[in-house]
C-alpha cells in the first residue's frame, strides 16, 4: 500500500500488532523495490522490524515529499505532531496509527535510542525551511539525522551491539543518502529543493538555471562524478564495518549496499540522464548481484539459514 499521510489518515486500531507489521511490509513493498528485495533476506524475527523501520521513515518522508495542499508551516506542524505521537506509542500510550504501533514495537524490542528519532524527524522537519546547502558541511547537518542516524537504527535492528560499528553504520545510511540525491535530482529541483552543495555546482559552473532545463553536458557529468565518487568513499567506510553485524544477519545488508551503489552504475550508464526518469535496477540484475554477495560470504548464507 501507499502512504499518503497529507490526505488520508492511517487507522489501525482494529488490527492487531501483527497486522500492524504486515501493513509495514505492504508499505516497503510498494514504495521500494530495492530495500523490499534485501529486507526479504533478513530471518523472519528481524525482517518485521525491518518493515517497521522503513515505514516509519516513509511516513514522515511523504509528510514533506508528497504534502498535497498543506503549507510548509502545516507540514512543520504535521511533522510536530507526528513525533509527539512517535514517542506517545514508545511510551505504550495508544495510538491508532499502525504504523507507529508497529514502530514502538521495534523500538522497545531492539533497543533504538530517542535521540536518534529525534535526531531524523528534526532533518524532516529541515525539508519545509531549508532548501539549499551551500557546503557539504552543511548537507552533513541534513544527513546525519536523514540518513546516518538510520543506519545506528538498522544496528539496533539488526543486533548490532559493539559501537564500534557506528560510523560505518552511519557512513553507509549517508552512501544510500547520497546515492538518492543524484539519483532524484530532477524530483527534488522539481520540490524546489537541491541537495547538490551549492559550492559543488560552482566549482564544476554549472548554474541552477542549468539543473531548471535539465541541461546535462561535460560540466554536469564532471559534478555527478565528484558526487559519486564521494558517495563510494562511504561506502568503502561501510564495508570495514560489515564485520561486526552478526554473520547471519550480515548478508542482506551486503546485498543492499550493492543493490544501492549499482544506482550510481546506472546513472553512468544512462549517461548521466537523471532528469527523465529514475535509475533503477531490474530483478534480473538485483538477483545477479545477490548471487555475487552470496558466493563471496557462503558463511553468512549459512548462517542465515539457521536462524529461520
């Protein structure tokens, strides 16, 4: 199913937690063929929270994404709202959102900390003031609450406890992050907001009335390379940390990084053509790369198969 949360309100108070799950994973499925083709590798016990997760994000996602006619002060206040009923179901107060009650769920059960929650409704909440970056530094105050505080999530979902993950877990929700602005660069421009640092598209001169005609040239392939080049540096951190996921839960996160920096692939293969449609991986290719995966860590394959 899709989320549309400006227009229609989730009522989940007749369905059991159960079911609050299997509306998460009816909410992954629909809104992502990639993270629902990974997710689906996980055990069964951790693939709900999984579900719960990304549902949870997309949510607040198409608050500000897809807003139909509200304002961006009744966006704020949506988002406002929704947090304060995020911490409501955390605290075992009832909620008619499923899924929030499926989320809270996963919150307690795995162990997700408050302030990582905060830390990404306060990025969704950046979406309805904040529109340009002007240094990457300063994209970085966005995807540490948009994305790398979602990979410290994933580690509590995962059952990831020794920290020293943490920033390769976080270096690996900002590869993912990144990897999305260059692949929706025309959606967001069309949103009005550009992720690309303002400092980047200087140095490469090219011009926002440039990205407004879709122009692509030597100039924008130069400034997609640089960007990509950055988003591998990160997940070069990433893979360092595979290590400490444990052994049967470490597979579909693999398989999700090569999924994600295969876009970057993509988006070279279409010669740099962000503009008129997404780069997307087709199944054939998905399961050719999880094959891949699969050969190189046959341990973890193992490993998975045990934990059913």
């Amino acid at each position: 199913m899709r989320l549309d949360p400006a227009r229609v309100s989730l009522d989940g108070s007749g369905l059991s937690l159960a079911e609050c799950y299997e509306l998460c994973a009816r909410v992954q499925r629909e809104h992502s063929k990639t993270y629902h083709f990974a997710t689906r590798l996980f055990p069964g016990p951790v693939r709900r929270h999984v579900y719960a997760l990304y549902a949870f994000m997309r949510y607040a996602d198409e608050l500000v994404d897809n807003p139909g006619t509200l304002t961006l002060e009744e966006q704020g206040r949506a988002l406002d709202e929704f947090e304060a009923e995020t911490f409501r179901a955390i605290s075992g107060e009832p909620v008619e959102n499923p899924v929030l009650r499926a989320y809270a769920g996963t919150v307690r059960e795995c162990g997700i900390e408050a302030e990582d929650i905060r830390a990404f409704l306060a990025s969704m909440k950046m979406d309805t003031h904040t529109f340009r970056y002007r240094t990457f530094e300063d994209l970085e105050g966005y995807t540490y609450g948009s994305a790398a505080v979602v990979g410290i999530m994933m580690c509590r979902v995962v059952g990831v406890r020794d920290e020293r993950a943490r920033p390769h877990a976080e270096a690996l929700g900002t590869a993912m992050q990144l990897t999305n602005f260059l692949r929706d660069i025309g959606e967001d421009w069309r949103r009005g907001r550009v992720y690309v640092p303002l400092e980047d598209l200087e140095r490469f001169g090219y011009t926002e009335s440039d990205l407004a005609r879709a122009v692509i040239d030597e100039r924008f392939e130069r400034l997609v390379r640089f960007e990509s080049e950055r988003a591998r540096e990160l997940y070069g951190v990433a893979d360092a940390g595979m290590k400490y996921i444990p052994e049967g839960r470490r597979y579909p996160v693999v398989v999700a990084r090569e999924l994600y920096a295969e876009i970057l692939t993509l988006i070279e293969k279409r010669r740099f053509d962000v503009f008129s449609g997404r780069a997307r991986t087709t199944l054939a290719r998905k399961l050719a790369l999880a094959g891949a995966c699969a050969a190189r860590e046959p341990g973890t394959i193992l490993a998975r198969a045990r934990e059913r």
